[in-house]
C-alpha cells in the first residue's frame, strides 16, 4: 500500500484547522525586582555608553578642535575613552547579573545589596572617567576623577558579597 504525500494545500488546511499555540514565554511577573532593575537598567545603560561612544566617533571623524588637538586634549580623549568603554562593560555586566540571578542560589540581604553596589559601580566608574576628562588641568585628570575610586570599592564589594554569598546546590557535607 503506497502513501501519497500530501499537497501543499491539504498541509495548509492541516495547519489552519489545528490550535495555535503560542510559545512559552517569560512575562515580567517571573522575574524578580532586582532582575527587572538591572535588565532594565543595564540596556539603558548600555545605549547611553554607546551613544557616547558613537558621539566621540563623531568628534574624532570631524576633528572637533578640543578632542583632537594634542597635548592636554590627549587627556580628554584617554579619560572619555575610558568612561565609554567601562560604561559599556558595565552595563553588559548588569544584563548579565540579571539573567544569571535566578540561577544562583543568593540570600535575598545579598542580592539586595549587590544589586545596589553593582548599579552604583556602572554610574561612578565610568562617570569618574567622564567627569574627570570634560574639565581636566594640563595633563591630569579633573576632580570628577575621585568618583572612580569610590565606584570600584562599590564593584569590588559587589562581586566579594556575590562570590561568597553563593551557595553550591550539590555541596558535599
């Protein structure tokens, strides 16, 4: 008994008459508020950091005269530079927080306040950078630069409170 394939039309009725179902999704009500926060925040972030990256592009490619002259300009460039390039790093580290968060297994103190050091970090870090770059004197940085210091103690206590908060599901006793 030979089996005849069936015809485009007779798949597309096939097609039709069955339900539509639609693809398992995650809604915004499976994610927690810290997770919410920093996919939220670190996209934002994220294309604030690459439109200052593109705006400095366009400096460069006009050969606007306070970002490409040598000399204390040279100061200006390296610190903007910085500030995106931290900035974007940054934001990536938030959007990876956030999708890796339900995965780990955290006390809620900690996830809490990892949260809020690593969200402080990717505002001071690169703004220390950008700060200390818009108004610099001579060779060194402006007085914006302080806040990098202040940022990475953030970071680092993010990333201590995250490496010794997390908790091995298959830990040998």
């Amino acid at each position: 008994m030979s089996k005849q394939k069936s015809t485009r039309r007779e798949r597309s009725e096939l097609q039709i008459q069955a339900p539509q179902t639609k693809p398992a999704s995650t809604t915004n009500s499976d994610l927690s508020p810290e997770e919410r926060r920093h996919l939220k925040f670190g996209w934002w972030s994220l294309f604030a950091f690459v439109c200052l990256g593109i705006l400095l592009e366009t400096f460069l490619a006009y050969r606007t005269e306070w970002y490409t002259n040598s000399g204390d300009n040279e100061t200006h460039r390296l610190m903007l530079k910085l500030g995106h390039a931290h900035g974007t790093f940054l934001s990536l580290v938030n959007i990876a927080f956030a999708v890796t968060l339900s995965r780990i297994n955290l006390i809620e103190n900690i996830r809490r306040l990892s949260s809020r050091c690593l969200i402080a970090a990717t505002l001071l870090i690169p703004g220390g950078f950008i700060l200390g770059g818009v108004v610099t004197h001579g060779p060194e940085p402006g007085l914006g630069i302080i806040l990098l210091p202040i940022g990475a103690l953030f970071l680092l206590f993010a990333l201590f409170l995250l490496a010794r908060g997390m908790k091995s599901k298959h830990a040998v006793r």
